[in-house]
C-alpha cells in the first residue's frame, strides 16, 4: 500500500481517490480552496458520449475572431500579453485539422463510454447519491446553417458508433411535454444522461472521508521534495505531506504546480458560468444544448441550471455580466415560456474550465518522474469523464494495464 497526494478536489481528483482507495492506496487529497467553489461544483452536470469532436477543429478560430467582437458572445479571449497564451494559442490553431478530428473521435468516444459505464456502476452501488439521470441530450437550433452543421455531426457520430437522431421541431416538441420548445429542429442522443454537480461532489466527499481518506481544505501548495526522480513530500503553506506517489489533478492551476517541477504544460482556464432557475413550475425532462446561444439547460430536481460561455481568461474568476446577460437572452429564445431574468452578480457562479490547446485531456506519467501523474485538461467534459480518468489514474499508479490506450493524453505530448 503506497501513500498518494492528491493536488486538486475537483472531480477527476475526487475520483482518483475513490479508485486509489479502493485499490488499496492511502489517499490524501489537498484542495487549495473549499470543494464548493471548484469548476466541478456548479458545471452544468452532462454526461456526455456524444460530444467526440474536440474544441480544436475546422472553423473554430474564424468563428472565435468573429465572437471576439461582441461583447454578449459565447467565446471570448481576453486580451493580454502572455507568452503561454500565445503557445498555447499557437498549438490550437495547429490542431485545428479535419485529420486531428478524425485522429480524436474514437478516442473521446472510448474514454466518454468508460466513464458513463462507470457512472452507471456507481449510481448502482449506492454507495454515492447523485441524482443519476439518463434521458439522452438535444442539441437544438434555430437557423439552416447549424441545422447543416449539426445534420453533419449526428453523421460522424453514428458512423463512430454512437447513436444520432435529427428531429424536426414537432419531434423535439414530443419529447418536451410540460414546456413549449421554439426551434427549427435538434439532434438527439439518447445515450447520453445527467446528473447534479453539487450533490456528486458533496457526497462522494463524504463517502471518501468516510473510508479513511485525508481531506484537507485552503490548502496552497507552494513547493516540492525530490529525491532522484520522485517526489518525496508536498510542502504547503501550512505543513508538509511526505508521499510516495503525487497526482496533479488541480484544473487550471496545475501548469503552476507543474512549473515547480520545470515542466510547461499548455494549458488555459476557459471560464464559465452558470446560475440555478429554483422551483420551476413546467421544468424540461431532456437536457438541451442551445447551439446558437452557446448555452446549456439542464434539470436538477425541480430546478432548472443554465450555463454558458467560454472566455479564456487565465485563472481570472471575475464575473462579466455581460457574458451572462447573453446567456440569458438565448434562453428566451428557445423556452419562450421559461421566464429567466437576469440574475443578480452574487448568484452567479463561474469556474474554470482546464483546456488543453488539442481538446484531448492530460492523463498519465509525466516522463522523467518515476511517481508523478497528471489529471487535467478536459475542458467543458471534466465531470462528464471524471470517473473514466479516476479509474485511468488508478490503473497507471498500481501499474495495471489501463482500461484503454491513453497514449494520446501523454501530458507531455507538446515537448
């Protein structure tokens, strides 16, 4: 039994420690805040097998310069002088390939399948409650172009063996029941589900504490001990933690962490938000993606979460209104009936999303350490493949033969 430090209590660190834990591992975990503020907590709670086309693909970048001019826009990089932003920047655009889409889908299909399969075993143990939902995803639109757009996506999605069905708007309708739906039509996938951020992270905590794991919270890692080529100890402001085996799963921290190692990982936080609709009388059964809006309606209970927006701003928390005063305009327009005003500042919450520049997370050892490995870069899918790369970490530390191949997220691919 190894002793393992965990920097980050987001969900890819959080299910890190359940499989380590269960594999027999003595797990401490270090959150630099508290577990109701990280990107996980408020995300927007999908599952989601059919998201395989990675952020970097054809037409992102003309697509970003022109958001780029409006304020209220889903996409945003906020102006700075940053040599990683321009690396990282750089990288994306080189990846922006119809040949690295290809590369991509069967593996963000393999890890997004995992993880909802593991999803499922965790909501049948009962060990962890966390409002387990499957009733797929629509992806809906307003205009021809995203109709053509989307008509190609459900294509590539179910020649890769994922299933895709395009509706017109009387079919979306059918599957909303309770509310009226005002679009030209959708893409559903049935095979994807949902679940509540918040009640996950708050009681897979528990369970965690429960087994004996160490939990220690407002907690800033400012340095290490290396012996060789391990990693001896973890010095925070407060104390140190002597450890045998060290896993980086802090989000869009971890190139601050990985620095301190004399590693550059290019990565960017891409700030969301989101906000709670409380008590909503005629709630949506499906969660739905708002194409044109670039934002998201997801049920929780009898409340309804919106989400949105992807401003790449560094580790940057502020809210900008306007970015949710866009979100909340693009509600209207497809739920005509849901009365959504815009939300005081305070009820707003935003969280940093990790992007790595090629849309593939970082899962694995980092070469030249014999006892570190990386969780990190997932983008907008953190929750939807945190037990899928949980369980990868696992399988890497206690030297399994992982559950799939996981040569594409070598954390050092870039070097």
């Amino acid at each position: 039994m190894n002793s393992v430090t965990i920097i980050g209590g987001g969900v890819s660190g959080l299910f890190s420690a359940y499989y380590l834990q269960k594999a027999g591992h003595q797990v401490t975990i270090i959150e630099q805040g508290n577990f109701s503020d990280g990107c996980s907590f408020g995300n927007a709670g999908m599952i989601v097998p059919s998201h395989i086309v990675p952020l970097a693909q054809p037409g992102m970048i003309s697509k970003g310069l022109q958001w780029m001019l409006k304020s209220t826009s889903p996409f945003y990089v906020k102006p700075r002088l940053s040599l990683d932003l321009m690396r990282w920047g750089m990288l994306f655009w080189k990846h922006s390939t119809e040949e690295h889409v290809q590369r991509s889908i069967p593996i963000l299909r393999d890890i997004s399948l995992l993880s909802k399969t593991l999803f499922q075993e965790l909501a049948a143990s009962g060990e962890v409650d966390f409002g387990w939902h499957e009733r797929g995803l629509l992806m809906l639109y307003k205009n021809a172009d995203t109709e053509h757009e989307m008509a190609e996506e459900a294509h590539l999605a179910n020649r890769a063996g994922v299933v895709a069905e395009i509706l017109n708007g009387q079919q979306v309708q059918a599957l909303e029941p309770h509310i009226r739906v005002d679009v030209r039509g959708g893409v559903y996938y049935p095979g994807d589900a949902h679940i509540t951020p918040n009640l996950l992270i708050k009681n897979l905590l528990a369970y965690l504490k429960k087994q004996g794991v160490n939990v220690l919270e407002n907690e800033e890692v400012i340095g290490f001990e290396r012996k060789g080529n391990k990693i001896t100890a973890v010095q925070t402001a407060n104390s140190k933690h002597e450890t045998e085996e060290l896993i980086i799963a802090a989000g869009a921290w971890s190139p601050i962490l990985t620095e301190k190692l004399g590693i550059s990982l290019p990565l960017q936080g891409g700030k969301g938000y989101s906000f709670m609709l409380k008590n909503v009388k005629n709630n949506i059964e499906v969660p739905a993606i708002m194409l044109e809006a670039r934002a998201t309606a997801t049920p929780m209970g009898g409340d309804l979460r919106f989400a949105g927006t992807l401003e790449v701003a560094g580790t940057d928390l502020t809210v900008n209104m306007n970015r949710v005063r866009g979100i909340v305009q693009g509600i209207n327009n497809y739920y005509p009936e849901i009365e959504v005003a815009l939300p005081e500042k305070e009820k707003v919450w935003s969280g940093l999303r990790p992007c790595s520049p090629d849309g593939l997370p970082y899962i694995g050892r980092v070469k030249g350490f014999d006892n570190v490995t990386l969780a990190t870069g997932h983008g907008m899918m953190g929750v939807s493949l945190g037990p899928a790369t949980g369980k990868l970490v696992s399988e890497v530390v206690t030297g399994k033969i992982p559950a799939m191949n996981i040569n594409a997220f070598n954390p050092l691919r870039f070097t």
